[in-house]
C-alpha cells in the first residue's frame, strides 16, 4: 500500500479513536468537520479541505447553515459530503428535541429559551409558537401556529387557543423566532401578545409570556412589560 495513503487512512483511525474515546470536547472545529467529511470521502486527505471549510465559514455553527450551494463552493467537496454534513445536523436538532421530556417544567424564560433554540434557532422562516402548559408549567404540546413573517392576520385567536382548549391547557407561552438574530420586538410583535392575551383572559388561559428567540440569545415580553 503507499505510504502516503497509509499514513492518511491512520489518522482517520487515530481522529476516530480519540471520537470514540472522549468525544468531541477535546475537537477543534476543523477536526469536527475532517471527521464528517472522512465519512464520505474514503480515499482523500480530509484535513485541508475541513480547514477551508472552516476558513469560509468561520464556525461550525455555520458550516452547518450554509446551504448545499454554499458548500459545493469548496474545492474537494462532493454530494456524499454534503449530506453527510446536513445529516449531522438534522440528527443533532432532532436529539435536542427528542431528549426534552413531555412533562418538562418550564417556568422561566431562560428554560423556554433553551428549549427553543435548537429547532428554532437556525430556522430561515419566521416561527410562530405556542406551547402549552399545564397548571404546574410542565409541557403538554407544542403547536406551530404559522410560518413567514408575523402579521397579526396570520395569527388568528382561534389557531391558538383551539389546540389549547383541546389539550386541557392551563397557560400558554408564545413564542417566535427572529431569523435575523435582531431580538428587539417589533410593534406588531406586542400587538399580537396584547390581543392574544386579551382572548386569553376571556378563555381562562392565561398568557404568561412571549419570547422571541434567535441562535444568538432571547427576550421576553414579559419582563421587558410590553403586555
């Protein structure tokens, strides 16, 4: 065999035995992306091609955003890269959602936040949430009310407060995302909040806040009073 493939297929098994003996926290990000891009390329040097990768993006976190166009941008990266990138990154948002608990207690903003961010935190489209909660705060459901930019016409009461009613909901957290990392709320934002908490008091089901999430953090309306 060369030795110069020798010697590549060694420290693919050296990178995947380090994986397997403490996972990823000793990884840089490039070494992340190499061991992703070995899984689809079994014959070539992966390292150079991770570190331009990561010269492009700058993070993982985007590496795993950017579009398959965007990537095939990168000299050495193929179809089979590609979707064993954006496999990655379904499985890890779908473990983060997984892993929460129905029952879960979510009574603070910061609890909500957590909760939100891995599914909603990369989305390109506007969100509109609401999350049910029984009278303890622990989750029943989720629903997603509506997708693209929040217009209170897109918000109709009765899309929100059906599947609650339905689910024996206590409380409900509103919830969007802010695609362009801008957390401020608009004014149609509190305008939503202020009507659907008007129907709730009429309902008995309380809004008790509304957050606004982004991969970069969050903002509730609650503790900023704008409802």
């Amino acid at each position: 065999m060369d030795s110069t493939l020798n010697s590549k297929l060694g420290h693919r098994s050296r990178l995947r035995q380090r994986f397997l003996q403490g996972g990823l926290n000793s990884f840089l990000d490039y070494e992340i992306i190499e061991l992703l891009l070995t899984l689809g390329t079994p014959r070539i040097d992966c390292k150079p091609i991770a570190k331009a990768v990561m010269k492009k993006f700058k993070n993982l976190k985007h590496v795993l955003d950017a579009s398959p166009d965007e990537l095939q941008e990168i000299k050495g990266i193929g179809s089979s890269n590609i979707f064993g990138l954006k496999l990655f990154q379904a499985i890890s948002e779908r473990y983060a959602k997984d892993k929460i608990p129905v029952k879960q207690s979510l009574t603070s903003p910061v609890a909500v936040a957590e909760f939100l961010k891995e599914k909603y935190g990369r989305e390109k489209k506007e969100h509109f949430i609401s999350i049910m909660l029984d009278s303890r705060n622990n989750l029943i459901d989720i629903c997603d009310i509506s997708t693209g930019i929040l217009d209170s016409s897109l918000v109709h009461p009765r899309e929100v407060f059906e599947p609650a009613i339905k689910n024996l909901a206590a409380h409900i957290i509103l919830a969007h995302n802010h695609p362009s990392g801008d957390l401020h709320p608009s004014t149609e934002d509190i305008k939503i909040t202020q009507r659907l908490a008007s129907v709730g008091e009429m309902a008995g089901i309380d809004i008790i806040d509304h957050i606004i999430v982004s991969s970069n953090g969050f903002v509730s309306l609650k503790e900023r009073n704008l409802f």
